[in-house]
C-alpha cells in the first residue's frame, strides 16, 4: 500500500496547483480513498465516486480516521 500512497501524492503534485491555493478536486474512480487522502494532507477538499459500493464504504471509513 505504500507505493500506492507515493503515487497518490506524486499525483496531487502533477495537478500543479499553486502553494497556498485549495481547490475542491472530483476524484472519479476514487477506489479506497488513498487519493483522496493525499488531496486532504495537502489541504484540498474533495468528491470521490466510485462504481464499487465496498471501495465507497473503504474511503468513507478512511476519512473517518
């Protein structure tokens, strides 16, 4: 799982967002929210959708946490 959070980071700062600037991201295709969570460590919020209701459940509870 961690090379899956070094991507997801690596991601957020391939969406070359300014320092300092929040934006409200849509993440399709969420999965478990490890996107998602690397969007919040770096002060975004955002919207996660998935087609899998677990993958749904899974990123809900990590939010959670």
């Amino acid at each position: 799982m961690n090379i899956q959070k070094e991507i997801a980071e690596r991601c957020v700062e391939l969406l070359n967002i300014a320092p300092g600037e929040k934006r409200l991201i849509l993440d399709i295709g969420c999965g478990s929210g490890l996107s998602g969570a690397a969007l919040e460590a770096a002060g975004h919020e955002w919207i996660g959708c998935d087609v899998s209701r677990d993958m749904l459940r899974i990123a809900s509870e990590r939010i959670k946490e």
